[in-house]
C-alpha cells in the first residue's frame, strides 16, 4: 500500500504505511526482507524533504544489507547510489562521491551472477551523479564503461545501448558547452 501512495505522490500516506510495514515485519521476524522497506521509507523521506530522516533510513538499510548479503551485493550498491544522489543533492559532494566510489568498488569488480544490466545501469546512475558535480570528463569515462558492457554482451543488452548513447550524447553536449563559456 505505502508503494501505491508513493507512486500516486501522496507521500505522507506512503511514510505511515511503510513505517507500519516496517514495524510489523520486524515484530515477526523477517529483518532480511525489512532492508527493502527501509530503502523505501529513505526514498518517501526523499521526497518529503526530509534530508536527515532519509539519510538515517536509508544508512539502515544499508547496514542490514552489508549483514545479510554481503558487502559486494548489488542491493548495498543501489543503496550506495540511493545516499550518494541524497548527498549530492544537499550539497555534501564529498560524501556523495564516496558512495560514489563504493558503488564502484563493487561493479568494476562484480560477483559472479551480477546481471550485467544492473551493472550498466549502476555505472550510468553514478555517471548523472558525476555530471551534476559538473564533473563531465569522469561522467564520460563512466558512460564508456557502461558501453563497452553493452557492446560486449550479447543482444541482451543492446536495448540499453540506445540509452547509455542518449546520455553520453547529453554530457559531452555539456562538456563542449562549458569549454566554449570558459573559453570567451
């Protein structure tokens, strides 16, 4: 119900469902599946403009991740990407880039069975990250990398080809731009 709130914008509505979600799946023994809720209450907070509570909930989630999947698992990734687009954009860019680079950490280096689209999409939510911080050559270099796991795998992927082009396009439109204003 919280996600139905949620995705109908009503986001008070959603925080008192995932709160009480949260609460009953806890009180019934289900702490692994409770990391999921909690991400999702962080996003709810997110959207509130609750900087601080989003933080503190989505910093549990990641700590019951790491303790119940792992360190390298890419739900600890998403979450890091989740706190370092939270840290950015309240303005704490020496946090958001080390969530930055743990998300990193974890997909240069995948686990075996880690999709690759996940990897894909990973590096080009971390490289949006980068090109807001202004920041564009690394969001380049990123968009690359995405790329090469895109052309290197079979048709699977291709779909996202398209896209990671569209926002490699838009960043080095970007790049060109700045160097022409820094340039006058």
């Amino acid at each position: 119900m919280g996600l139905t709130c949620e995705t109908k914008g009503d986001h008070k509505a959603a925080l008192e469902h995932l709160v009480l979600a949260s609460m009953a799946m806890m009180a019934n023994g289900h702490e692994n599946e409770v990391c999921s809720v909690d991400a999702s209450i962080g996003d709810t907070y997110l959207s509130l403009s609750r900087f601080d509570e989003a933080i503190h909930a989505s910093r549990k989630a990641l700590a019951a991740l790491k303790s119940s999947k792992g360190e390298n698992h890419p739900a600890v990734a998403s979450v890091y990407v989740r706190l370092a687009d939270l840290h950015n954009k309240i303005g704490k860019i020496r946090d958001s880039k080390s969530y930055c680079e743990n998300v990193l950490r974890i997909y240069e280096k995948p686990a075996p069975g880690i999709p690759q689209e996940e990897i894909v999409c990973g590096f080009t939510d971390i490289s949006a990250i980068y090109e807001s911080m202004n920041e564009l050559d690394y969001a380049l270099k990123l968009l690359h990398k995405a790329l090469k796991i895109c052309n290197d795998a079979p048709g699977a992927l291709q779909h996202l080809v398209y896209a990671v082009n569209a926002v490699k396009y838009r960043v080095s439109v970007n790049d060109r731009y700045l160097k022409y204003r820094l340039s006058r």
